[in-house]
C-alpha cells in the first residue's frame, strides 16, 4: 500500500510538504505541487485519515458524549428524540465529512470516564459534543484544559464559558403553567420528568413553582411527582392525585410519554379529559398528536444541528472567542387536552 513517505521520498520533498499540497494548509510552489499530485497520480495514492492526521493534527472525528446506555437518560430521550438529536448532528457533520464517535460514561462512575479521556489522549477527535443531563461538569472542565473544542447539546451551560445549545426548559414550564392558569385553574399538579439531579428537571420544576408564585397560588407538595422518565410514572402520579381529598383540576406531565399515562389512568377510572382534568405536556412528539395532548415542543433535532454547527465554528477558529449560550426556540402546541382547542 503507497504511504504518504512514499510520495514524498518519489518527489524529493519532506511529508509536511506533501500533506501541505494535498490538504492545502500552507503555500507550496506551484512546481512543487505539480510534481506531488503527478506522484500521487501515478502511484494512486489513497490517503489514510489516521496517517494524515498526525501531519495535520486534524482527524475529522467529533465525538457525542452522553450517560450510558443503561441509563434513564435514554429512556428519557424515548419516543425518537435522541435520535432526533443524532440525525441533526449527522445532517450537519456529514456535509463537512466530519465522522461521529459515540463514547459514553462509564456506569455509575460519573468522575471518570477511561473511554473519552483515552481518545482525547490519543487525540482521535478534533471536538466534542456533550449531552449530558446533571450537574457534573467535571469531564467538561478537564476537556477545556486540554484544549479540547467542547459544546453541550441538550443541557444549558453551567456557566458563562461553556458553549451550548438548548431550549428554555424553564421558560417552557412557566408557559405551559401560565397557560393553564389562563384557562381559571389554580389546583395545578406538577409531574417533574425525573429525578431533579437533572438540570432539566430542575428547570421545568423551578418554572411550575415561579408561575405558581407569580400569580398567587399557593404551591402544593402532593401536587408534586417526580417521575422516572417512565409512562408507568404518569400513571402513578395521577393515581395519587386522585386519592387525594382534593384532587388538581390540571396536570402538567413532565413528558409526553408521561402524559399517556395519565390518560390511561383517566379512562381506567372513567374521568374525561379534558372536562374533569386538563392535561399539558412537553416535547411534542408523536404521541402528542395520537393523543390529542397540547404540549410545548424541545426540537432536539434543531439542537443537535446547532451543537454541531457551533462546534464546527470553534474548530475553524484560531483565536478564543466569549462562549456562546444558544437557545432554540420553542412553541406551545395547542390540542384538545387543556380545554382550550381551537375551533
């Protein structure tokens, strides 16, 4: 097989020179370049990605770091979402020829992650993409003091030097509660999505309580759930809130997979919705439409193309710039489920 030593020991040039003519990252006499391409030419030289990148110090590898596969999380990107978020990635990547790694932490082992670090130590990536859901941003500083191009996709940053891409998890929640509260309810029940070591969770939380607060009503703690990702955690909740003396007029379901469960238990228990409960929710996937459920829509499809844009960006620049915080709007999908559908 021809190597890239072989080309530059046919044209009497260095390996630098030929990886500089063939990728165009610094000047070569146009006589030099001649003789490189007719060498390359006749020998049929194909390149090798990894043999080019340790000229060029460039793989064409972006790496998405996400929780183990045995972990709610993707339980909680069910429904397609989390392969909303990799299409997006992959129709942006794909037009650069950049290739997509999949690493993830190890289980239960949150401070290190062998399999991430071992690729940036061998430097097989050229920037990462991180979705992870909770408050552990320790694998993000190590990789920023390593020099390493970082963007979190589906999570807001930590902080102001960490760039990211998201949705307003809280402003959605405050919506979506504001909006019940617009249609005269004030016994309004919270599923949170899951556990709020979250950061989306705790968002979507924080909004409930803040629109609760803002217009006067009392916040309620057996109006709170946290679910677990789950339709079985919709279910439940709502079997507590109708045990209650008092039970909500409205539910807001962290998910719409949650929200199913809530009507599962509504027929089960012959309540109507939306006469006896109105129902909102969030991510507007299929079985928003199937049911009939209003929810707000998280496009992780938007955000996974704008993760892997942004990352795109950093690695063409030369100098740092402020980090950016990006956020994808949003939109509250009005059905049947709240009592409010349009004619």
């Amino acid at each position: 097989m021809v190597t890239i030593k072989d080309i530059a020991r046919e044209a009497g040039v260095s390996i630098s020179t030929v990886s500089f003519a063939f990728n165009g990252t610094a000047p070569v006499a146009p006589e030099t370049k001649e003789r490189i391409f007719e060498v390359i030419k006749r020998l049929n030289y194909q390149p090798n990605s990894a043999a080019r990148g340790l000229v060029t110090r460039k793989t064409n590898n972006i790496c998405l770091f996400t929780p183990n596969p045995g972990s709610n999380f993707f339980t909680f990107s069910g429904n397609s979402t989390f392969t909303d978020l990799l299409q997006g990635i992959g129709e942006v990547i794909d037009q650069k020829d950049y290739n997509l790694l999949l690493s993830w932490e190890m289980h239960g082992n949150k401070a290190k992650t062998p399999k991430l670090l071992k690729l940036l130590r061998e430097r097989a990536m050229d920037g990462v993409l991180i979705c992870l859901p909770d408050h552990d941003s320790n694998i993000v500083a190590e990789l920023q003091e390593h020099g390493m191009p970082v963007v979190i996709v589906g999570s807001k940053g930590q902080n102001q030097l960490v760039n990211a891409v998201d949705v307003d998890n809280y402003e959605l929640a405050y919506r979506n509660t504001s909006h019940l509260i617009g249609l005269g309810h004030k016994r309004i029940a919270f599923i949170v999505p899951g556990p709020l070591e979250y950061l989306v969770c705790e968002d979507r939380y924080e909004g409930y309580l803040d629109a609760l607060t803002d217009n006067g009503i009392k916040m309620r703690e057996d109006y709170v759930h946290i679910g677990d990702f789950g339709e079985s955690s919709g279910y439940r909740a709502a079997s507590l809130f109708f045990a209650l003396k008092e039970p909500p007029t409205a539910v807001i379901a962290g998910r719409d997979v949650q929200a199913v469960g809530v009507i599962e238990y509504a027929r089960s228990t012959g309540l109507e919705i939306p006469r006896d409960l109105a129902l909102v929710s969030f991510e507007n996937t299929e079985l928003a439409a199937k049911y009939d459920l209003t929810s707000t829509t998280t496009n992780l499809h938007e955000i996974g193309k704008e993760g892997a844009r942004l990352l795109l960006k950093l690695l063409g620049r030369k100098k740092e710039r402020p980090a950016q915080n990006i956020v994808i709007p949003s939109e509250l999908v009005v059905r049947g489920s709240c009592g409010a559908k349009p004619k």
